[in-house]
C-alpha cells in the first residue's frame, strides 16, 4: 500500500508540474484569443470540436485501458492496438471529410465546412499516436506524460495565438487543434521508440474488456456534449461561443487541479484490485485529497467570476460570467464522487458503469430541453446544474456499491474540505461585495488579487483550525505534511552541499 501510494504521489507530482504549465498555456490561450475573436468564432469551432467528441467516442474503443489491465501485454498487442487505432483514425477522416458540407448545410453555418475537413485530419493524426507510451502509466512512472502534455501544448499555443494575433480568425482555434495533435504523435515515439506492424491478433481479447466500457463513454460524450449541438442549432453560433468559452473556463480549475491524481489513480487501483480493503483505503485516501483540491479550486473560481471575465476577457464577454459561477460550482462538488469511474474500471464493473451513464442520458435531456424551451441559455446552465448534482449523489451510491462505504463516510471524509470551502465562498463573496466597482483594468487586478489571496487564506486557515480540533485526524493534510517532509529532508542535504 505505501509504495503504490508513494509511486502514485510522485506521479502526481510529475503530473502537476506539467498540468501548472499546461493550465497556465491554456488560460493565457483563451484570454488572448477572446481579445482577438468574436464568439461567433468560438461558436462554429465549438459546433465542430462537439461533432469531433460524439463521433471520436462512438468509435472509441478505450485499448489503452485494455493494455494498462492486461496482466503482461506484448509487441504483438501494441500492433494490434496500433493498427486498429490507425484504421479508426483514417475512417473518421473519410467521414468527417463526406459529412463536411451537411452538417454546414443543418447548421446553417458555411465555415463549417473547413473546420470539419480539418477536424477530420487531426482524427486521423490522432490514431497514429504511439501505444506502447502506455506501459509508463501501467507500471505508474509519468515523467513522459510531462514530456508530452508541456511539448504538444506549448506548440498548439503558439501556432493558435500567432493566427490569432495576425489574422483574426477562427482558424486559429483550429490550426492550434492540428498543430497540437502532429506534437503528440511525433513526441509519443519520441518518450519511447516503437516500430509497430499491422496485425490483427488479440480482437476478441480487446473487445471483451472495452466492450462494455466504449459504449458507456459514447453514452457520456452524448450526455455530456448534445448541449452544444442544442444550443447552437436553437440560439446560434454566438450564444453557443458564450456558452463555450464560459463552460472551458468553468471546467478548467476543477479539471486542472485534479487532472494529475485521476490521470494516475486508475493504475493504482488496478494493481491491487483484488485485495478489497486496500482498494477501498486508496479510495477514501484519494478521494479526500482530489475533493480537497478541486472544491476551493473550482468554487473559489466561481466566486471571483465577475473580476476574472472582465480583467481577462474584457466586457463583450461579459455573458459568460454567470455559466463560470454556476457551472464552475457544479463541477467541483461533481469531484465527490468522480473517482468511481476509474474504481469501476478497476473492478471490471464497466457495465454497471454503462448502465449509470445512460440512466443520466435519459434524465438530462428532457431536462436540458426542457430549461432551454423555457428560459433560453440561462436555463440550460440551471438544467445542467441540477443533473451535475444528480450526478454526484448516483456515483457516491455506485462506491457504495463496488467497495461496500456508505455514503455518510465519504462526505465524512470529505467534512473539513466542504466546511473549509463555505467559510472561503462567504468570506470572499462579502468582500467582493464591499469593493467598488470599477472598469478600470489596473484597478480590477487589484481588485482580484485581493480576493484570490483572501480566498486561499480563509481556506487554508478554516482546513487547519478544523484538523487541529478534530485532532489531526488522517486525511489529505496528513498527505501534504507527508510529502513537504520528504521534500526539505531532500533540500537540506543540498543546502548543506551548497
């Protein structure tokens, strides 16, 4: 249990330092390409990239996580993963490439048409990526995954920010896509050489475990992802780039924040899926750290909204603000039961896992419908709210379930986290309320700056106060003592060096 904590925790930490550049790269992106495109821009991308996402996962057939299970994987299945994928790719790419004109024809949107025929060909680059990386993951070493999310993103960005600055157009969210998929695929072969054939061994063997699993990720996209296609066949291109953009900002700091602990958790869980009290030990560990990351990160975003949107973005895109600070909400407190997913990948349990995401399918779109018919965007972001929730109570029932801990012992072990978060919103929120308001750019960064340090104070302070009263229970400020011990051990022997 301790060396697949620690190689898990080291893991995270390769996974951190790349997901802070990756996270720093993609906000300054998005600042910077609102300043420089309309949202109507954002809007026909975003109707392309949601084709990309529904038809991508339709045809996913999730063989990383095949070979991250198999017990000893060999060339002949990286191949074999490889061919498949590649045959995947290039059929998308002839698809994309014939559906390019009828879907800029039902949308009603000409441009379309080129970014489908460029989406097409970054599927296609996509199924060229080199499998065998995956062995890193399987065996919980992820300094290549640092490697490739810092190269490809760092390239997309310059090439999107420069079309964006020179040229002013769409093209430049959809060149950085190309740019940043031609990375990956070259940098995958570069972390670890591999010279793959084309086979067609191991099917059936692949198929058993991903069957089950593709069809609850195409389900997910669907749940997920018919929104946009909604928002942007009923209210059009500009309120769907609103919609966008304040969605991906919402997301980012819960999904930047956690990205590196769920990224290694699943091949954690898999090694020692067959001793159950040390699963559900890792579980509850885990959990409580990931939730107390992601609530200050993504609630604390949602209370500094109205600063953030028009010091970054500027007042055009002032609509987005209330999508950040409800949407922004919902997503971190989703985190207190997300690691379900890869518990129940772990387990085998992926059609319990179908099963759970097509139950949400039928709920959420009569919702969403249901709250665009009635109040137009803004319902959409209410509807999506309240099936978010929904969501959070079904996966804490599914743990349950798969490691038998009821539900009132994960939101014990998460108590201090959720607590510690309210007494931050409050304080935050009152001082917002005392600031004056103001459009003055230098003035709305000292306006934020203040916030955010108030806000990481409060939660801080409040997180330790209630560790001391409970008497320095385990939990994730135990596991942050824990690793900044072994880091000064390690720094002051260099000091000394020194």
């Amino acid at each position: 249990m301790a060396n697949v904590t620690t190689r898990l925790i080291k893991g995270s930490l390769w996974l951190s330092l790349a997901r802070a550049i990756v996270n720093g790269l993609a906000a300054l992106s998005t600042f910077i390409l609102a300043w420089n495109l309309a949202p109507s821009d954002f809007g026909v991308v975003a109707l392309g990239m949601t084709i990309l996402m529904i038809v991508s996962t339709v045809t996913e057939l999730s063989l990383a996580e095949a070979l991250i299970r198999h017990e000893a994987p060999g060339e002949s299945h990286f191949s074999a993963a490889w061919t498949l994928n590649a045959l995947r790719g290039l059929v998308l790419a002839l698809f994309f490439a014939a559906a390019a004109k009828p879907a800029a024809l039902l949308f009603e949107e000409p441009r379309l048409t080129g970014v489908m025929l460029a989406l097409g060909l970054s599927v296609f680059l996509s199924g060229l990526t080199n499998p065998r990386r995956i062995m890193y993951q399987r065996d919980l070493i992820f300094w290549q995954e640092f490697v490739l999310a810092v190269s490809q993103k760092l390239t997309g960005f310059i090439a999107a920010v420069a079309i964006a600055i020179i040229y002013h157009s769409y093209w430049a969210l959809v060149i950085g896509t190309l740019v940043t998929q031609a990375t990956n695929v070259a940098v995958s072969y570069l972390v670890l050489p591999f010279r793959p054939r084309i086979t067609f061994r191991h099917m059936r063997e692949f198929f058993s475990f991903s069957a089950w699993l593709s069809a609850g990720q195409i389900v997910n996209t669907l749940n997920w992802r018919f929104d946009y296609l909604l928002v942007g066949k009923m209210l059009g291109n500009t309120a769907l780039g609103y919609y966008s953009v304040g969605s991906n900002l919402a997301m980012m700091p819960t999904r930047e924040a956690t990205m590196p602990l769920t990224q290694t958790i699943y091949p954690g869980f898999a090694s020692i899926q067959n001793d159950p009290a040390r699963l559900a030990a890792a579980y509850q560990r885990a959990q409580a750290l990931l939730t107390a990351v992601a609530l200050p990160a993504g609630i604390g975003v949602a209370v500094i909204a109205d600063p953030l949107v028009r010091l970054a973005l500027g007042e055009k895109w002032a609509p987005v603000i209330f999508i950040i600070q409800a949407l922004a909400s919902v997503f971190a407190l989703q985190t207190l039961g997300s690691l379900v997913q890869p518990l129940g990948m772990a387990k085998g349990e992926t059609r319990m896992l179908f099963v759970r995401d097509t139950q949400m399918l039928l709920v959420r779109v009569p919702i969403m419908v249901a709250g665009l018919l009635l109040a137009g965007l803004p319902g959409v972001v209410v509807g999506r709210v309240f099936t978010g929730l929904c969501s959070a109570v079904v996966n804490m029932v599914l743990v349950r379930r798969l490691i038998d801990l009821p539900v009132m012992r994960q939101l014990q072990a998460n108590l201090r986290a959720l607590v510690s978060v309210a007494v931050m919103a409050a304080g935050v929120a009152f001082a917002a309320g005392q600031l004056p308001h103001t459009g003055d750019r230098p003035m709305l960064a000292l306006h934020l700056a203040t916030l955010v340090a108030l806000g990481g104070f409060l939660y801080c302070a409040a997180t330790f106060l209630l560790w001391e009263a409970m008497g320095r229970p385990q939990g994730p400020e135990r596991e942050v003592q824990t690793i900044l011990g072994k880091l000064l051990a390690k720094l002051r022997p260099a000091r000394r060096q020194a």
